[in-house]
C-alpha cells in the first residue's frame, strides 16, 4: 500500500516537473498559464526556494496555512449551518458562482493581463465572504457582480497587502449603492428541527420575514437570545447561527490567525456603548445582550474586521480600531434610518486606521 | 505527529527552539585528530575591573553544547575551578552561574555547593557566588537580555559588556583558564557539538582550533542529500562555503542541514520531513500583518514596520523605530509567514549611518 502511494507520488512529481519544465521554456504558454499552473503547483506541492540569509531555518506556517485557517474557519462557521438551514441548493449554487467569478475568471483575467506572478489565494477569502452577507433568496448574479467588484477593487488596488479596505465589504457597499433594495429584502425563514432531505437541499418554503434589526426598528419587539444565538431566525446567509461563528472565531484567534484583540473591544464596546445610550435615551437604542446577537456583529467582529491588511499594524492600535468600530456600529444602529451598521463601521474604520496607526507609531516612539 | 504539536506552543516573547527542533547529541565525546599547525589557548582579559562574571550554563540553541558535556559529573570540580579563576583574576567580583530552571538536579548540586562553601575554609567565598534559572527559550541568552534579567543592567547591542564591568564567560573557557594560566598545563582543545540533518550522526567533537571544517565532518556528513554546513547557529549564525576554514577559539557549534532545493509533493504531510531543512517552507509574499513578528520578538520591536521602511524605499526612516534596540536574534524572520526577509533587512538599515 505505501509503496504504491509512494510509486504515484513519484510519477506525479515526475511529470509536474515535465509541465513545469515545458511551461518555462515556452514564453508564450507562461504567459498564459504560467501563473495558473503556479496556482495549482503550490496547492500540492512545497516550493523550490530555500533560505539564501540568516535565519537558514524557518517555521512552518506560511501564508497558505494562513488563509486556509480562514477558509476554514468560514467553512465550519456559516457554510455548514446555512446548508442546515437554507438547504444545500440555496447555498452551493451561491458558492460556486462566487468562486468562478470572483478568482477563476476576474483574478486569473487579470494576473494575465497585467503579468503577475501567480494567483493570490486571498481571492478565495473574499469570494467566500460573498454570499455570507447577502440576503438567502439574493439572485444568484447579484453575488457574481458582488465578487467581481470586489476581487477587481482588490486588484485595482495593488493585491493584497496593499487593500485599504476590506474588499468583500467594498464589493458590498457597492452592492447596496447600485442594487439598494436587493439587498436588503429576500430574508428567508430558515427551517429549523430535525433536518429532513427535503430541508437539506431545499430549505423550507421561501416564507420571507423581517430580520430582527429591522422588526426592532419598526415595532420595537426584540427577538429571544435563544433563537439568534443559534440561528432561528431572519438574516443574511452566514450571519445567522452565531454560536458556530463564535466557536470558530475563537478558534481562529487561538491559531493566532485573527487578532484576540479586535473581537473583544469590537463587542466590548457594542455593549458598553448600547448599555449607556439605551439607558439614556431608552428605546431608541436596543439593549446590549440583542445587539451584540443580531445582525452581523458576530461575523464582522470575527471576521471581517480582524482581517489583518486592512486595520493597524500596531496592536494597540487594534484596540481603538475596535472600540471605534463598536461606537460606530451602535450609533448607525440607533440614531439612523439604516437598521444594520456593521459594513459602515468597519470600512469607516479600515480607512481611520491609516491615521491611527501613524499617531501611534508618533507616540510610541516619540518622533 | 508530536513535532507538529510541539510546534503550536510558539512562545510569546521568545521561541523555545529545543522543543521544536529537538537535537539528540551522542554521549561519547570524539578526539580529531589533526596534525597540521593549531592555535594555542589565550583569553583576552579584560582592562576594566570585572564586577560580575556570568557564567551561562543553560543553552538555548538545540544545537549549542550540552551543558553535561562541560560538567561531565562533576560540577563541584567546576565550581571550585571557577571559584580559583574568580579569587586569582578578578577578585571581589561577584560570580552568576545561570542554569535552565528544569534541571533540578544540576540546580540542587550547585546549591550545596554554595552552602558547603560557606563552610569549608579553602572556598570560603560562598556569598560571592549568586544562582540564577531562566527558561531555556531562544534568545533568552543574549548578552543584552541575560545582563538584564540577571543583573538588571542595561547595555546596548554590539557594546562590550566589559565597559560596565560584567564578564560573560564561556564555561570552556573557565575550564581553560584554570589549566592554562593557573596549572599552566597544556589546553589546546575544544569542544564543538555538530548536528543536523545533514549529517548521520550527532556528534560532540573534541578539536583543536586550527582544525579545518572539512577534516571534523568528513566521516559524518551524509553523501547521499545536498547539504550546507554553517557555523555558530542556524538563526544567526553565518553559512561556511569553504569548507577549508579553520576553526577557532571562539566556534561555538557547527550545524549542517538538508538543501531542500527540489519540490517536494503534499508537503502538509511531510512536515517533520522538511522542518529541519533549509527549505523556506512556503512563498515570498507581501506583508500580511499577522503580527507574528513583534509577538515573537524578544524586544518588542516591531519588525514590519522596517519591512516597510525598506519597502517604500525609506531605508534610512527605520532608525526612528527604535531599531538600535535590535539583538539580531533572526527569530522575525523566521516566523514571518510571508517569509520575508526582515533580518536582512533589519542588517541593512542599521548598516546605514
Ligand atoms: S527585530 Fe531584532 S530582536 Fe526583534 S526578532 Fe527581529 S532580529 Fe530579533
Ligand atoms: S510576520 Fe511577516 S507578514 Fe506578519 S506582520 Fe511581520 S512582516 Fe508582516
């Protein structure tokens, strides 16, 4: 058995190696597949390059892990309830185009067209994020321009490393600009129970429902924590069952992929915050416990606002990154007509931090 | 299975580099015999009065000298070697021996041996001698940080710490001391431990300096796999190309390592395989701003922002970040997993006046 893993393994080198070899002495083909065939290469094999200076030896983990940490994470965090939830029909499709917009046809257009190197596997990250926050019944096109725009942004921008913002949350801003009310109807009810194979691949009935930001908006009423800590209830696709989100995040900042400090001062301050305005001004702003369950606090929180490129690179910058997002999130929530305020937050954010970070770095080393 | 876990446990200031990359040396020590001309024994001693000697019996390289092999059992034989180097060459100093806070037993030996010393009238210098544990984590033995965290003194990278009076002594060299200037007996032998995955065999050779390279590993090194031989650590050390170089007084180890320079498939799988290689185990990216780098620094730099200097092609603003505090440990780049080269960078804009 091993030996014939081994005698596969040892074929498929040798012709990996024959490819490569035909793709470097043909320019025209590494033009067009070169950075294709690197993509693909360095998904199943190491690299070639070995340490030239000081430190000869290195760790492991390298930017591959790293994204498939996030991926992941993601994966077990809203990918697998909402298949529970909205049915294996409503979310794969969703997927699928996702992906082959955003990195198989936009990013590999572009790496040719503008001569990278090789496909960058943060596009996956983003496409990923895609659907999470777009209503279960938004058209399936809808999350096609959504992950071009964003992967074209990120692009436009100099790749990653160089993104201001959170290019997912980009695509979705544009999103909400050019489609408004697409976005913000189509809340599905998920099923909830036993799940059926019925339910699996197709969901329940397609019962639309206010979400409960919006309900708590117009009536006032409050959804119970039970339901919104586990899904139960009206929302964007992957925001829903937060306890999954919320294990996963942790695991994320535990592999110390996402950064403890964001998450905490993000929800820390969303309840300090809704705590002292909701007992000033009363129901204008709702109570603490339902703000941080509702919307897409948890999912932007962990998530989104933890991507590295795109807060400070100073850590205690990172805190007065997330406090800034909280009191943002809570004042858009409460004192204006747009029910949910994590998206302007965090890109609000995104863009402060710049200035943060060089006002730290000011201070800190006293220049 | 157990390496990769060990690996997860990164150190937050600091990386325990014996728990990852764990280095078993042989118990015999070997004599290399060497008939061509060698370098005798002589210890600079130091203008200044000596107030503190350290003597560091606790590495924090998997690579470096076992302690066991300087001691060899006999650790009050030491001691009292140490003691006679201390009361004839620099009295009134006071004497530190630092040892790695797992080992008890070393730990208890010295302990008896400063309270019997207190006693016994020939050593009765009990209160100039001072123990201390550290944890063996890499680089917690760099002058700059044992001086703080044994004496609480600070001194720049690249000082010697000998302006302020402290004298960092290599315990070969106590022993060396003892027999070439006190006893005035020959000493002209070293040891050098030598590991790696280049080689079958991890070794502790006994060489005298003036020894070149290629005659201490020709009978270990593997001749089935490429590989590069490098000197005093594989963090900071520096690579040997010819291996005609002489070794000398002040060679502390010899590492030689697997040249991984071929792709190798599944490397997920192959972990353990490819760890203690040269490999760069992944692909040079941009800055992700992980913040790997200031977590792991043992003195809270923040090494991207250098990255970044460099990058914008703002060499010379890197010495606002307080680069001068950098020991040149090379664990940033190490743990940088966009694998960039931050210590070369950091190398280059210090070399900037
Ligand atoms: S900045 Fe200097 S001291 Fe800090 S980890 Fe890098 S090499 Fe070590
Ligand atoms: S470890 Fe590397 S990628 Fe991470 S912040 Fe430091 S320089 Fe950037």
């Amino acid at each position: 058995m091993k030996n014939t893993i081994k005698d596969i393994e040892t074929i498929l080198n040798e012709n990996l190696n024959r490819i490569e070899a035909f793709i470097h002495s043909h320019p025209k083909v590494n033009f067009l597949f070169g950075a294709l065939f690197e993509a693909a290469d360095g998904l199943i094999r190491s690299t070639r390059d070995t340490a030239k200076n000081p430190p000869f030896i290195r760790n492991s983990m390298d930017v591959k892990q790293y994204m498939g940490g996030i991926l992941v994470a993601l994966f077990f965090g809203w990918v697998v309830p909402a298949i529970y939830f909205y049915g294996f029909l409503c979310v794969i499709p969703k997927l699928i185009v996702s992906f082959v917009v955003g990195v198989f046809v936009v990013d590999v257009i572009w790496v040719i067209l503008a001569g990278e190197e090789r496909i960058n596997e943060g596009g996956f990250v983003t496409c990923l994020f895609i659907p999470a926050f777009l209503p279960p019944q938004a058209p399936l096109w809808l999350i096609g321009v959504g992950a071009a725009i964003s992967i074209l942004f990120r692009n436009i921008l100099g790749g990653v490393g160089h993104n201001l913002v959170n290019p997912a949350l980009f695509g979705r801003l544009m999103l909400t600009i050019c489609f408004p009310t697409m976005v913000v109807s189509g809340w599905q009810e998920p099923s909830t129970g036993i799940p059926t194979i019925q339910s699996l691949m197709h969901g329940v009935d397609a019962v639309t429902h206010a979400t409960p930001l919006i309900a708590f908006k117009e009536t006032g009423e409050t959804a119970s924590f039970l339901s919104l800590m586990f899904g139960a209830n009206t929302g964007s696709l992957g925001e829903t069952c937060r306890v999954a989100l919320i294990i996963t995040g942790i695991w994320l900042c535990v592999k110390r992929i996402a950064n403890w400090r964001i998450p905490i001062a993000y929800l820390g301050s969303v309840f300090i915050f809704s705590a002292i305005l909701s007992a000033i001004a009363g129901k204008t702003v709702a109570p603490p416990i339902f703000q941080l369950l509702s919307g897409g606090l948890i999912f932007g929180a962990f998530f989104m606002a933890t991507d590295p490129i795109t807060t400070t690179y100073s850590q205690s910058g990172k805190w007065i990154f997330g406090i800034g997002c909280g009191l943002i999130t809570v004042i858009i929530r409460g004192y204006t007509p747009i029910p949910e305020g994590v998206m302007y937050a965090i890109l609000l954010m995104n863009l402060l931090s710049i200035p943060i970070q060089s006002i730290i770095l000011k201070i800190k080393y006293r220049m | 299975m157990t390496k990769i876990k060990r690996m997860k446990k990164a150190y937050k200031k600091g990386f325990n580099l014996i728990e990852a990359y764990p280095v078993e040396f042989s118990e015999t020590v070997i004599l290399v015999k060497y008939d061509g001309p060698v370098d005798n024994f002589s210890f600079s001693f130091p203008d200044k009065k000596v107030e503190h000697i350290i003597v560091n019996l606790c590495p924090t390289e998997p690579w470096a000298l076992p302690n066991r092999a300087v001691l060899r059992n006999r650790t009050h034989d030491f001691l009292n070697k140490l003691e006679t180097v201390r009361s004839k060459y620099f009295p009134d100093s006071h004497c530190h021996v630092v040892v790695n806070h797992h080992e008890a037993t070393l730990f208890n030996e010295l302990n008896q041996y400063k309270a019997g010393a207190n006693r016994i009238p020939p050593f009765a210098k009990g209160e100039y001698l001072h123990l201390h544990t550290i944890k063996p984590v890499y680089p917690y033995d760099a002058p700059v940080l044992i001086v703080k965290n044994i004496l609480g003194l600070d001194i720049a990278f690249g000082q010697n710490a000998a302006e302020q009076g402290i004298l960092l002594l290599d315990p070969q060299n106590v022993t060396g001391i003892f027999e070439y200037y006190i006893k005035e007996n020959e000493f002209n032998t070293r040891l050098i431990p030598i590991s790696g995955t280049g080689l079958k065999d991890n070794k502790i050779l006994k060489v005298k300096p003036g020894t070149p390279l290629k005659r201490m590993l020709e009978l270990y090194v593997r001749t089935d796999i490429k590989y590069r031989v490098f000197l005093d650590g594989l963090l900071n050390g520096a690579e040997v190309k010819d291996l005609t170089q002489k070794i000398d007084w002040s060679t502390r180890n010899i590492v030689v390592v697997e040249e991984r320079d071929y792709k190798s498939l599944f490397p997920y799988t192959k972990v353990n395989e490819l760890l203690f290689t040269t490999s760069l185990m992944g692909e040079l990216r941009r800055c992700v701003y992980c913040n790997h780098c200031d977590d792991i620094c043992p003195v809270n730099l923040e090494p991207a922002l250098y990255w970044h200097c460099y990058d914008r092609g703002e060499k010379h603003k890197a010495r606002t970040y307080a680069l001068e505090k950098c020991i040149e440990c090379g664990l940033c780049s190490f743990i940088c997993p966009s694998k960039l080269e931050l210590f070369q960078v950091i190398k280059e804009c210090k070399s900037l006046k």
